[in-house]
C-alpha cells in the first residue's frame, strides 16, 4: 500500500469521526479489561484477518498469559508477527500462530492436544456478498460462517472453554442475501449452544480499508491509475478496523451469554453512500472527482484527467443479488439495553430456536455434499426453511460482473 496516500487521508473525518468511536467506553472499563487479559488465555481464530488482527493487537498489548492465532493465510500471519514485534514488542505469555484450516483434521488434532483455553474468539468469515454468485463458493461460505462455527463450539464445550466469542453482521439482521443469511444461522447455533457454553457475538458495520472493502479497492484503484466505481443508492455505517477490535473484544469479555453487541446510533455513527465517500477520498488525496457515463469512458480518460488534478469515476445504481439500500442492527421486535455503554448497545437474546429445523439443515447439507451436486436455488430454498424473515434479493446480476 502506498504510504504517502494513506498519510494523506484523514479517516476520522472521512466516515464523520472526531475520535474512535468505542475509545470513551474502552476507557472506563480499561482496568477491568487488562485484569481480566492478563490472567486469561485467548485463541484468536481467523486472526490474520482484518478485524482479527486488531482483535490480536487489542489482547496482545494488555499482556495475557496465552495467545495462540490460527489462520489459513500463511503471508498475514507472518506480516502480524512482523506488526506486534515492530510496534508492541513481546510479553512473557506465550503468543504463537498456527497456519491451519480450521475445517482441517489438523486443526482437530490440534485443539486435541493443545490445552484449555479460557476465550475463543472467532473472526473467521466469507464476508463478501459476491461469494453467493455461485454455488460452489456458496457451500464454501456455508462451512465457513456455519459449519465451522458449530464444529468449534462444540470443541470449545468439550474442552472447557470459559466463553466463545463469533463476530456476525449488521446483514444478519433482515437478511436479504446469502451471507447476511448465513451468519443470521450461525447466530441460531450459538443460541443452542448457549446452553452448554456462554456465548457472545457482535454485528457491526462496514469496517472501512478491510482487505477486500470497496474503500481498500479505492486504494488499490488510485495506486494502479484506474477509476474509481461506486453504486449511489447503497448506504452505509462505517467503522474502522481498530474500532472493529475494540468491539469484538468488549463483547468476548462483557457480553453475558446470549447478547449481541453493536454500534449505537449517535450523531458520530452515520449512514453514508458509497459516492459520497469517494468524492471525499478523492478530496483528500488532492483530487477533483469527473463523473464518467460509462466504465468504457471512466478507463479512458485516467492518464488524461490525472495530469490535471481529476480522477474518472463511473457511479451506478446498484442492480446486483443482495445488495440493501441500508442496513440496521436490529429489529423492532429485540430486546436492548441502551443504558450499559455509552456507545454500544446490546441486543438481550433468549435461547430462542427450532432444534429440528437446525439438525435438519445439517443432514441436508450433509447430504449434497455426500452426492457431490446442489444448486444455488436448491441452497436457497433451504435457507428459507430456517429463516422466517429472510427475503433473498435474487437479480441474476453479480458484483463481478462490475468495474
């Protein structure tokens, strides 16, 4: 990444900030949160990733007595390692990172040998709606927002785990796609499974300049000297990666069993479009924003426009699968606590489901795997037995099919 542009940007001011959103109620409980890391053990799954390295850095910097990170991606855990000992340094705990798929026999193996854990906390996640255009990479999806999270649960009981922590989705909520659908599931599996363990989950919103998100890819565009594209109907609440691990943290250590944290809506977390946010990353970076007719014309006029201070940019409304105009956090019918933090609210679950229909789920799953053929409508279909308020924004048109 180029980092004479990220000097540039002011991220705060991009998304509506004046300061990290979650630091007031991080402060406050500061003393109780280090007291707690350091006498605890932590497995951090998934910990490569966006969110999951802020979630690492958080419970790193606090000194806890373990701190063991599993990820498939062998060049993110590597750069981690690289990040914590050239910022942070070291602890006298223990802290190791394991190339593992978590849907491995040796990630079974090692869970096996590898001792208690007091909190395991799941980042692991297909996040991105496009991962539906298909249904290969559906079922891909499927295992890793479900079948992982109820494998890994039921581990966690099996060896004693004092909490498990799995981050869902403000898309859960209202499901109007596969992925928002599939985590809104996975939150049924910790619903039955918060009676045998404490469980906690958080939903929060667009994490901006995650690896893979839309703002990332404005990054990656101004650096290859392409145009920028944006839908502008689509909005947004946006967080940022190290608020992201500020959540997911307070919710492991404070939610009670059942609750779901998220971002209260204050005048600091806003709804924003997706084109207003690359006029001002544009703004930023010191350049004028030239609305193009069509992508064709957006690609042409880079090298032209850039020598005079502008940048094409091709802005559409949105037409693809499982795309929301906005998002939310929760529904009329849930129950919150507003009053406990300043800037997080909780959603106050009851072990609420339908233990059929969830074993049901799986021998089917099962069984499409088994005979090694399923369509996407046939997955669809299936989802729909489980969800009653799942409404699948099917347009037979993919993200992939976009600049």
């Amino acid at each position: 990444m180029n980092l004479s542009l990220i000097k540039q940007l002011d991220i705060a001011r991009l998304i509506g900030r004046k300061q990290d959103f979650f630091d007031s109620d991080v402060n406050k409980y500061e003393k109780e949160i280090s007291e707690i890391v350091k006498e605890s053990s932590f497995l951090v799954i998934g910990g490569a990733g966006s969110i999951g390295q802020q979630v690492v850095k958080e419970i790193f910097k606090r000194k806890p007595k373990k701190l063991h990170i599993v990820d498939i991606n062998e060049n993110d855990l590597v750069e981690l390692v690289r990040d914590i000992r050239s910022s942070l340094g070291y602890i006298k705990g223990e802290f190791k990172t394991y190339v593992l798929d978590v849907g491995g026999l040796e990630y079974d193996a090692f869970i096996e040998n590898n001792g208690r854990y007091d909190y395991i906390l799941n980042l692991s996640a297909l996040k991105h709606v496009r991962s539906e255009k298909d249904p290969f990479t559906l079922m891909r999806m499927i295992d890793v927002n479900i079948l992982n999270t109820e494998k890994t649960l039921q581990q966690s009981i099996k060896k004693g785990v004092k909490k498990y922590f799995c981050v869902s989705t403000d898309k859960a909520t209202k499901p109007v796609n596969m992925m928002g659908a599939s985590k809104r599931i996975m939150e049924l599996y910790l619903m039955r499974r918060s009676l045998e363990i404490p469980v906690s989950t958080a939903r929060f919103a667009n994490v901006i300049f995650s690896n893979g998100s839309l703002l990332y890819g404005f990054m990656q565009r101004i650096q290859k000297k392409q145009p920028l594209s944006a839908p502008m109907d689509v909005k947004r609440y946006f967080i940022t990666e190290k608020e992201s691990g500020q959540l997911c943290l307070m919710s492991a250590l404070f939610g009670e069993n059942r609750d779901i944290f998220f971002p209260k809506l204050t005048d600091e977390l806003k709804l924003i479009s997706f084109y207003e946010l690359a006029i001002k990353f544009l703004e930023q970076i010191g350049y004028q924003t030239y609305i193009c007719e069509s992508e064709e014309q957006a690609r042409k006029m880079v090298d032209e426009l850039s020598q005079k201070g502008k940048w094409p940019c091709y802005f559409f409304h949105s037409d693809t699968t499982g795309e929301k105009e906005f998002e939310e956090f929760f529904t009329a019918d849930d129950i919150l606590n507003l009053d406990r933090f300043k800037n997080i609210g909780i959603i106050k679950n009851k072990a609420n489901f339908d233990s059929a229909k969830l074993d049901m789920f799986l021998r089917c799953l099962e069984d499409m795997k088994k005979n090694k053929t399923w369509t996407k409508e046939e997955i669809v279909n299936l989802f729909y037995q489980i969800l009653s308020d799942f409404e699948h924004k099917e347009t037979g048109k993919y993200l992939d099919n976009k600049m």
